[in-house]
C-alpha cells in the first residue's frame, strides 16, 4: 500500500478487489445504460446481488441511464459497502474527443455525490482503462490530480484506489510519487 497525507484526509492505492472493500462508497466503472457487463463493473453486481440492479432498473426507467462523465448512485446490496455509485467513463478514442475532461468528469462527479451522502470513504477502480483502453498512465494522472483537488472540500477522510494488478497499481504508485514530489511536499 501508498498513502499521501493532506491535512484532514488520506489517499491509498491499494492492490485488491474492489466488492471486498469495506467503506462508504465503492465506484463502478459503468456503461451508460447501467446493465452490468464484464470487468469491474461484472464483478460488483455478481458480489452484490440483483439488488443493485433492481435501483440501476428504476434510475434507467426515470432517466435513460447515465451520461458519459456522469454519476449515479444505489444501494450496495450484499456487499460491505454502503453505497454504488456508478459513473461511466469515455471510450478512449484516440484523446481529442474530450476524454481526458470527460474522465476528470466522473471522479469530480463520484466525489460530490459522495459528499451530497456525507461518505467518509470511498473506494475507486481504474475509471475507463480495462475495455474503454484508456492509456493508464494518463488515466492515473487524472485520476489523482482530480481527487487530489477535491478531497480537503468534500466529507471524504479517506480516498482509495483499488488496483486489480500489480502493474496498474505500480503505476499509480509512481504517478502519486510525481505529483506530490512535484508539489515539493512528499
Ligand atoms: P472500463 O470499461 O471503464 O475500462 P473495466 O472494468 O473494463 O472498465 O476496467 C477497469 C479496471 O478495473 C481495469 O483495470 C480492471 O482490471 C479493473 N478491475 C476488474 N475487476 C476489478 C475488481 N474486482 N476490483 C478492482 N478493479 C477491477
């Protein structure tokens, strides 16, 4: 595990599986019609049970889905986690599609419906990098530099990234070792 300390909060990248965490909020790295598929997004509604389904159901029902770089959240039926919130990350394309924004997009949108519920905890995948193919590398620097920005306004004392390989989780690791060394306060 690699922690970064901020005044009144902490972020971990963390190798492990995800539906086992135990904290506020688990984020899926959803589709935008929210039906389950492969992935993570597979692996949190087989642990959860049909429960998360059942509210992904009635939010479609009311609103079609979810928008690319937006957020939605349920229940966390049978796993430890309270909540699900679901947030559908771009389809890398290339990068001048809006990827990046629309990727910073659903951590900043995770983050402040976490908060709207006063979570604080929360659990993050790699948003869009397993079929979505977002370069990982870049995918990270996003993804930390976002939280980093907004973690000390919102309730959240704790950030976690939960990385399924050690690849993915080594280079968070050395991304968070960029950032904060280029902050000049490691
Ligand atoms: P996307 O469609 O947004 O690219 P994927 O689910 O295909 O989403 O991949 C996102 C990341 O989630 C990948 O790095 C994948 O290895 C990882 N992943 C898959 N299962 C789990 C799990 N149980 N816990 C944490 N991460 C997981």
């Amino acid at each position: 595990m690699k922690e970064y300390s901020f005044n009144n909060s902490v972020l971990r990248i963390i190798l492990g599986d995800i539906t086992k965490e135990k904290v506020d909020a688990i984020v899926n790295a959803a589709n935008s019609r929210l039906l389950g598929g492969g992935g993570v997004d597979g692996a949190i509604h087989r642990a959860g049970g049909p429960e998360i389904m059942a509210e992904c159901d009635k939010i479609r029902a009311v609103k079609g889905g979810c928008p690319t770089g937006e957020a939605v959240i349920t229940t966390a039926g049978a796993l430890q986690a309270k909540y699900v919130i679901h947030t559908v990350g771009p389809v890398w394309n290339g990068g001048k599609r809006k990827e990046p924004e629309l990727l910073a997009s659903c951590y900043f949108n995770s983050l402040r419906i976490a908060d709207e519920r006063n979570c604080r905890s929360i659990s993050f995948p790699s948003i869009s990098t397993g079929a979505y193919r977002f370069p990982t590398d870049k995918a990270a620097y996003i993804a930390l530099t976002t939280i980093a920005a907004g973690i000390e306004k919102s309730s959240l004392v704790e950030v976690r990234f939960i990385l399924f390989s050690r690849k993915d989780f080594d280079l968070y690791s050395k991304t968070l070792d960029k950032i904060t060394d280029s902050q000049g306060n490691n």
